[in-house]
C-alpha cells in the first residue's frame, strides 16, 4: 500500500498477463537487460531506476510505450518484449482501477548516449548491484520485478551477437564518466 491524499493506494500484483485494456493503462516499464546479464537502467533524479514512464497521448499499444520510454531514458533499442507484472492500481477510487506494465526485453542496441531532460545518464549493472542501490518507494516490488524478468526472458543462444555497445562504466551527457 502507498500512502496518497486523503487515504491509501493499494497496488496489487496480477501476474504477467493478459494485459489490460490499453485506456487504462496509465504507464508501463522496462528491465531491459544485455546479453551478459547486467540491467540497462537510467540514471534519475530519484536515483538508479528501470526505464519506463507515463503513457502519451497517440501512444495505441503498452509495447510502443516501452520502446519509447527505453529509447528516452537510456537510448536502448529492444529485441522481443515479454510479459512480466501487470499492477493494478485503485489510486483513482475502487471503481476506476488503472494498471502499470512490466516487460522485459534483451538490448539490441545501445547508441550512443545523449543527455535529455528524461535521464542524466545510463548505467549498465549487474542485477543484485541494482537493487542493492535501488532507492525507489518500494524496494520489495522491484525485487521482485526484476526476479521475474530474469525468469522470462528466454536464454541466450551461443554465439549470438550482442548490443553495438556494452560499456561497465556510467555514462553521462560528455560520455564516460571515470
């Protein structure tokens, strides 16, 4: 439960599908993860956190809003999009239920990095490091978002080739940081 103006917003996780009706869908996210496992995660204000954001006017479908918010945030493109949450939200009252969607995907593409008003930078992670520093309103969630998205995504065939790019360091708006 998250605490909100005048009571309480409980979240209720519904499993990875079948996705809601695309006008109730209020925002959607990403784990995006590269061939060799780690996270590409953006660098906010709040902190280290899984690309993802609001739903746009003329946006049709949760994948669109995906693929944008990756492209944003941390300038990645995505292979096939997976299932993993579907959180219901009563935030709006009982009877006006709104939804938020995980998915995961492996990075196709990493170009290079472009500071926006989204994300200040990217930083590619390992998984346990991420939620380790994860400092968002609920560290059990995203645990356990990110445990499900590992378990989703399909494996790694060998020898595939991986992102353009792939990079430890953090990057900001002048390339690496040191």
């Amino acid at each position: 439960m998250r605490r909100r103006r005048g009571g309480t917003t409980t979240l209720t996780c519904l499993g990875p599908s079948p996705d809601p009706p695309f006008e109730q869908v209020t925002s959607a996210s990403v784990v995006a993860v590269t061939d060799d496992g780690r996270l590409v995660v953006a660098e906010l204000t709040r902190g280290l956190d899984i690309p993802g954001g609001h739903v746009q006017r003329g946006e049709s479908s949760i994948d669109e809003t995906v693929r944008r918010e990756a492209w944003e945030e941390v300038r990645a493109r995505l292979g096939v999009l997976h299932p993993v949450e579907v959180i219901e939200s009563d935030y709006f009252g009982a009877d006006d239920r709104t939804y938020m969607v995980i998915r995961t995907a492996r990075v196709t593409e990493l170009a290079p990095w472009e500071s926006t008003h989204e994300s200040a930078g990217r930083v590619l992670i390992e998984p346990e490091e991420f939620l380790r520093r994860y400092r968002g309103g609920d560290p059990a969630l995203m645990r356990h978002l990110v445990t499900a998205a590992l378990a989703a995504i399909p494996a790694i065939p060998a020898l595939r080739p991986g992102p353009t790019e792939v990079s430890s360091v953090r990057q900001g708006p002048d390339g690496p940081l040191r």
